[in-house]
C-alpha cells in the first residue's frame, strides 16, 4: 500500500514545522466562504481563481505551502 501512495503523490518528505519555522507561508486556496468557515491558523486566503494574479507576490516567499479540503484545487494551484 505504501508503494503505491509513493508512486501517487511521490516520494518526497517534508518537514512542515521546519518550514513554518523558516517562514513559510500557508495559502488556502478555497472560497472567502469555505475561508471563513475554518482555517489553519496563520493561513492566508487566495482563491485558486485569484493565484495567477498573486504569482509574483508569492515567487518572492521563501516558501508556500497551499491547502485546500481535498487536494485538489492546492494541487493545482501549486501546478501554476
């Protein structure tokens, strides 16, 4: 079972708390709606729709992680 998560979603492991230690920025990227119903802590809201617009402020952050509910839409927007 483990294989086949690898081969899904990779290999790599990642550190988040050494990441938010280091001053990574976490990008939820639902709906101000979804947002505002319950978010990480610390978390910013940019609507998947809205992250083409946001590029160049987020290329100048050291690092990003992007949530959402499922995945999805944070793979995505990691994707652009």
């Amino acid at each position: 079972m483990l294989s086949l998560l690898k081969k899904l979603f990779g290999s790599e492991s990642v550190d988040l708390a050494a990441l938010l230690a280091d001053g990574a920025a976490i990008v939820d990227v639902r709906s101000r709606g979804e947002f505002t119903g319950g978010h990480a802590k610390g978390s910013v809201n940019i609507p998947l729709e809205q992250i083409a617009s946001q590029a160049d402020k987020l290329k100048k952050m050291k690092h990003v992680i992007v949530c959402c509910r499922s995945g999805n839409r944070s793979g995505m927007a990691k994707e652009l």
